[in-house]
C-alpha cells in the first residue's frame, strides 16, 4: 500500500537568520506561534531538544515536569505529536570540551544526569525516542583525548540509559565534523558498530540527515539504504547541501534535485513510514528572508519530497529492470534525468 507520510521539523527550523558568520535578520516568533505554523503547513510531529520543552534542563526536576505537563497539553490541543527529545548537551559551559567524551568525570556525571531527566522529559511528551547528536564528542587536536577510551564512554552512556528505562530507543544523528574538527563516530556504519556492543541492540537505530553524509562525502541515499537493511533507520532529516562546507541545512532537493529524488526512491521502496516514522526535515530559511516569509522553507521542502514521491511512484519499475539487466546505464542515466525533467 502506498505509504500516507507524516512529516516533522523542530521549532529551530523557524529562526532569526543567524549563522556561523552574521547576527539574526529578522525578529524571533514566540514559540506559541511557531506551534501554530505546523498544522497551517502540514506537519503532524514536533521535533524537540530537551530545553525545547523546558525553560531550564539544569533547573529542579518539580519544574521541569510542570513545564514539560503543561507543553504536552499543547501539543494534544493542536493535534500534535512529539516526536523525539535530544538532550543538548552541546551548549553547557562544562561541554565545551565535549560531554560524553569529555575527560571530566564531573562532565560526563552531568550528561549522564542530563540525559536522564530527558529521558523522563520524553516519557510525559509522549515519545520513546531519544536523538543523540554527538555534537562535541570528538577533538579540535587529536592528541587531547583518548581516542579508545572515549568510544567506549559512548557505549557506557548508552548502556545507562537503556537500563534506565527498558522502553526507550536512541537513535544516533552521525556528523562527521562541526563544531569539533573530528567527530569520533563520524557515519552511520560507525554508530551502528557500537550499537552492536551495546546492553540492548534492538533498541540503538539511526537517524539520518541528508547534509550529515553529504558532509562525510557520502550519498545519503547509500547512507539511508544501509540503514535500511540492518532495519534501523527510524528517522531522517532531510535538508541539502551546497558542498564540502558548513552545515547549510538548506531546502530539500534544492541543491541537487537527483540527489533528493534517490533518498526519496530509497525511502519510499523500503516502506519507510508505514510504521509511523516520520519525514523529518532539518531546514533553514535563507538569511535574505522576511519574518513574514521566513517558512516557506519548510513549506518548499515539504512539496518537493511530495513530488518527489509521485516521480518515484509513476517511474517505469520494469523498465530500469530492463536496463539494469542489460547493464545499459547510459540509457538508465537518460531514462532519470528525462523522468525528473518531465
């Protein structure tokens, strides 16, 4: 049956336009009136941070659970779903040297607490899944940490949460770079690796983000269909990238429409989504936008996959077959490139 998509974005998806080189542009939306944009615009999930859903992540337990009661209520108000919690452990004054990995037994007591009360931040949202995004776990030089100790503290953080409670998933978003020179677990294939050594595997997937692999030199398609044969990918970010760069996170398929057109084949020929999963998107709007029209990003990315996927659907199967069989690529190259150019 052909999959009904379900789409999600984080509340950072609609933003004041700064970036790793200029201040904001334009003026920040409540987060009240960001809740009010995903119905309008079609979206079912909110992705959140831990401090998404709280004033404060370092602030009593009492509150945060009143806090996270009360964004709950939102949700359900407006028909909406949570549908991760990652904890950010990346902007502490005592991360700067990573959490996780960091040299600091203090440090890494306090992600492990962090991540906890994450943890018990997603059981009142509604949600099992919790995102790691390793975002410090790694060096600027590698001579300041040790490099086999520091995977295995990866493993142990994982080991503690998954014996904190026996319900919860996480899910590893893989970048091989920034803001740390050298990330110690830079690709998918390297996370499911030590998912593998873990108390629990089948509870330790992947989410995948589109410039994340093209940043790794990687085709997130390739990335994605990894994932898919060892049944772990449980969510994406689709964006696009310009290039070996900074982490641009630009509209879906704006970059490289064939690109986007063989993550959405990939995606749509493994029954992704039919078990819930959403279409993540990780998407910013350009700097040169107004407040006013600052999420036609999201707006744009979420039409492109939606056309993407009848292009998917109305390609001739038997004919690629064909082709394929024939190894006739050159045929094959011209038979996409007229598909998507109609």
């Amino acid at each position: 049956m052909p999959t009904n998509y379900r789409f999600s974005f984080g509340p950072w998806n609609i933003h004041s336009g700064a970036d790793p080189f200029g201040p904001p542009v334009r003026d920040e939306f409540a987060f009240a009136e960001k809740l009010e944009f995903y119905k309008q615009l079609g979206f079912e999930g909110v992705q959140f941070h831990d401090d998404d859903v709280v004033s404060d992540a370092d602030a009593p337990w009492s509150r945060q659970e009143a806090e996270a009661s009360q964004m709950r209520k939102l949700l359900n108000e407006r028909g909406l779903a949570a549908e991760f919690i990652a904890p950010r452990l990346w902007e502490h004054p005592l991360t700067i040297d990573g959490a996780i990995t960091a040299n600091s037994a203090g440090t890494r007591k306090y992600a492990l607490e962090r991540s906890k009360r994450a943890v018990d931040i997603a059981r009142i949202m509604g949600t099992k899944d919790l995102v790691l995004w390793p975002a410090r776990e790694g060096t600027y030089l590698r001579e300041a940490k040790d490099p086999i100790a520091a995977v295995g503290r990866l493993v142990e953080w994982m080991n503690a949460l998954l014996e904190y409670d026996m319900e919860i998933r996480i899910l590893g978003e893989m970048k091989p770079n920034e803001p740390m020179d050298h990330a110690y677990v830079p690709t998918t294939g390297h996370f499911l690796g030590l998912a593998s050594l873990t108390v629990d595997p089948s509870r330790v997937g992947t989410l995948i983000e589109s410039a994340h692999a093209i940043l790794a030199g990687l085709d997130p398609s390739d990335e994605m269909a990894y994932a898919l044969y060892h049944k772990k990918l449980w969510s994406v970010h689709l964006n696009d990238q310009n290039g070996l760069k900074f982490d641009e996170d630009k509209s879906f398929g704006v970059v490289d429409l064939r690109r986007a057109f063989n993550q959405v084949w990939v995606l749509e020929r493994a029954g992704y989504g039919q078990k819930g999963e959403f279409i993540g998107l990780d998407v910013k709007a350009l700097r040169t936008q107004s407040k006013e029209t600052s999420t036609k990003h999201l707006r744009n990315s979420r039409a492109i996959f939606l056309r993407l996927v009848d292009l998917v659907r109305s390609l001739d199967a038997a004919k690629v077959e064909e082709l394929r069989a024939a190894r006739d690529y050159e045929e094959l190259d011209l038979l996409i490139v007229k598909h998507l150019i109609g």
